[in-house]
C-alpha cells in the first residue's frame, strides 16, 4: 500500500516540475524581449546623436612650427577627429610645404 501511495506524490511533483520549468521558460522568454526591446530603443535614441566631425583642418594654424603643427595633427588624429586617409595627407602637404 505505500507505493499507491507516492505514486499520486511523484505524478504530482513531476506535473508540479514540469509547470515550474515552462513558467521560468516563459519568463526567461519575455526577459529577453524586454531586453532587446530596450536595446532597440537605446539603439534608436543613439542614432542621432553621431558626434558631427570638423572638417580637416586645410593650414593648420601658419603661424605655428613644423612639430607644433604635427602634434596638433597626431593629436586630431587620435581623437577621431581626422581618419587615417585625412592625417596622412594633411601630414604630407604639411611636410611638402615646410620643404618647399
């Protein structure tokens, strides 16, 4: 008569068990949509905020020296403020200009 017995126990934890794990399922599902729901909405809200770049610098500043100059170059450059293309021709009409 004991087996009767946990037979009604164990089909009810089993049934128990069963409901848990698609519940936390579920809930993980919907986790996960919030959170890309949201990653959308910061995504969205971040596209017009694109820093805008100032145009490359054609002379940068005549009156300063040759390595002031560069430094000021190298120093845009490592901001982001000139891509690699756009510091090196700067740099090299820079160097034409100060040979010439």
């Amino acid at each position: 008569m004991p087996f009767q017995r946990r037979r009604p126990l164990l089909r009810t934890a089993v049934i128990g068990g069963g409901a848990y794990a698609v519940g936390r399922s579920a809930a993980n599902r919907s986790a996960q949509q919030a959170q890309q729901d949201s990653g959308n909405v910061e995504q969205a809200q971040q596209a017009p905020q694109v820093p805008q770049q100032a145009p490359p610098p054609a002379d940068p500043s005549a009156g300063d020296s040759m390595p002031e100059q560069l430094s000021k170059l190298t120093a845009l450059h490592g901001q982001g403020a000139l891509t690699d293309a756009e510091f090196s021709a700067a740099k090299a009409k820079l160097l034409a200009d100060g040979n010439g």
